[in-house]
C-alpha cells in the first residue's frame, strides 16, 4: 500500500500544493508523511479527496494501514460495543463543539447513537447470515446510522446539529 508522500509524489503534487487543495497547513503534512502526527478522520478523508484515492488507500508513516477512529468504531460495532462506537462518534461529529452540549445531552446523543448502531447491525446480520462477515456489517450499520441521523437532521455535513438535538430532548421527542 503506498504511503502518503508516495501517492503526492506519484500525482507530481508538493506539499505546498496539497495543503491549498485540503486547507490543511504545509507543516501538518509534513507532520503526517514523517510519522510525527496522527490524522483524525476528517483530515484523513481531505487528503484521500485530494490525490483522489478511497481513505484506506492512503498508508502514514508508523501507522500502518489507516486503523484511526473510523476503523476504531467499526471495530466496536462488530464487537457489540456500541456505546464506545456511539461515544467515539459522537466526539467525531462535535469536535470542538463538544461543550455546547451538557453531560446529559452528550450521554443522551450517545445512547440514541448506541441503539441505532445496534439495530442497524442486527438487521445487517440477519438479513446477511449466509454471508457473514462482521466488519462489512459493521461499516454497512454505522454508514446507515450516519444516513438517519442525517434524514433526521441532526448530522449536517459531517458535523452534529446541536440546536436542533437540544430543542428535541428539552421537547422529550428524543
């Protein structure tokens, strides 16, 4: 599997150029093809847009293949944990917005997060029994959670809709 300042280089991209193209800093990428820093999800998905190859494509230095929080979670929702999947999604989709939500309306989005994962799962299972295969289920479930949440409006463009999740527990449709 090529690593990143493989496939820039093979694209005959600088790092000057990929940091105009993600609007992540020159001294990040840098960062990552040395092995210094580890890319969350999001950036990740940015530079694999960039040099136009899927996320798993793309090796880091002294991470191996990209088992970061996406395949963290996946990983969870094979082995039925789903409130460390959900928690860790959570994190994800508020990023610094962590504090806009009380303790109580993290471990609600949490658990509302937990059960959808979890019957999104099961289903995904039954339905598949001849051809099981756990992981494919899993990244089936949480792309099907992430889906709901989104008709549901409270993802919005990778990021959670905190106004709106907020007005629906106080309302106690959630």
């Amino acid at each position: 599997m090529p690593t990143l300042p493989e496939l820039r280089i093979d694209r005959s991209i600088s790092q000057r150029e990929l940091s105009k193209k993600t609007g992540i800093a020159t001294s990040t990428i840098s960062r990552l093809e040395n092995g210094v820093q580890k890319p969350n999800f999001r950036t990740i998905h940015r530079i694999a847009d960039a040099l136009g190859v899927e996320p798993a494509e793309v090796e880091f230095i002294g991470l191996g293949r990209i088992t970061m929080q996406y395949d963290d979670t996946i990983i969870c929702i094979r082995n039925r944990r789903y409130m460390i999947a959900a928690n860790m999604t959570v994190k994800e989709y508020l990023g610094s917005d962590i504090h806009k939500l009380s303790q109580y309306q993290r471990d609600r989005l949490t658990r509302i997060i937990a059960k959808k994962l979890k019957d999104n799962y099961l289903n995904l299972r039954e339905l598949r029994r001849t051809s099981f295969k756990p992981l494919e289920i899993a990244e089936e479930a949480y792309e099907k959670t992430r889906e709901e949440l989104e008709t549901e409006g409270i993802i919005e463009s990778h990021k959670i809709n905190i106004g709106d999740f907020i007005s629906r527990v106080k309302q106690g449709t959630w």
